[in-house]
C-alpha cells in the first residue's frame, strides 16, 4: 500500500473516532497538545502521524493503534447503514466512550434492566384464592381488587 493510502485511512479513522467521541479536531490537538495545523495535515491526508503520537491517540480514543492505521470494512459497513444521531445521542455516546470499564459496565446493566422492563410482557400473580365464594375469600378477593387498582393508580399517577 502506498503512503498516500495510508494517509487517507488514518485520516478516515481519526474523523470517524472524533465523531464517535463527540471531539474536533481542536479538542484533540489542545487535548494531546499537538499544533493544530499537525493534526489538521493528518485530517487532511497531509501528512502522516509519528507512532508516538498515534500511541497518544490511541490512548485518548481508548482504542487499539491498529484502529487508526488499518482500514476497518466492517466499521466501514455498519458506519454507512446508521442513520444520523441527534445531538443529544452524539453528547450521550461521547459521554459513554469517555467512562471507565466499571462506569461502562454500569451503564450496560442498568439499559439491559430498562430494556427487559420496557419491552418484555410482565405478568405479576398478585393472589390465588379458592372457588368456594365464602365469605372470608370473598373479603381476600375485594382486598386483591382494591390493591390492584392502588397499584393501577399509582402506576398511572391518577
């Protein structure tokens, strides 16, 4: 391959990483504290980045430097069939990409909870009572009714 493919590949990867972790090109320069117009030449295919500065991106995009310097057809396929994010999403993986493992594993457990409650049928058995109509189940049965409907109320803040 030659340099100036290698060039647009990691330019192709910075921008899509700078994407990803809601940066610019300013943050990442300012951040790393490289001259803007460096980073710009590596955005531009200008020019290609030393390896200290690639680990250094690295590092600041917690990615692998192979991430930067290989070209990725799978990012590349699924990057093409996303649709765009709305600011608030672009804020929210930034957000996201910028925890820890521990802040990330939180986050995954508490959208996999929220996701099962938001999307799965939930049945709750609330009371089983004989058939025999006494009087004793019959008072069992209004105090099961009068609770799932506080239980409705609440649920539907009436």
């Amino acid at each position: 391959m030659d340099a100036n493919a290698l060039k647009v590949i990691m330019s192709d990867n910075i921008k899509q990483h700078l994407k990803r972790n809601g940066k610019t090109q300013t943050d990442l320069a300012n951040d790393l504290s490289i001259p803007e117009t460096t980073v710009s030449n590596w955005i531009n295919a200008k020019t290609y980045p030393r390896i200290d500065k690639i680990q250094a991106m690295a590092n600041y995009f917690r990615i692998n430097r192979s991430d930067l310097t290989e070209k990725n057809e799978l990012e590349t396929s699924i990057k093409d069939s996303i649709t765009e994010f709305s600011d608030h999403e672009t804020e929210l993986l930034r957000k996201y990409n910028s925890l820890d493992d521990i802040g990330k594993y939180t986050i995954d457990t508490t959208l996999d909870a929220q996701y099962e409650r938001c999307t799965k049928p939930h049945l709750e058995v609330v009371a089983a009572h004989n058939d025999d109509y006494s009087e004793e189940q019959q008072k069992l049965m209004r105090e099961d009714m009068d609770m799932l409907e506080r239980l409705h109320k609440k649920k539907h803040n009436k």
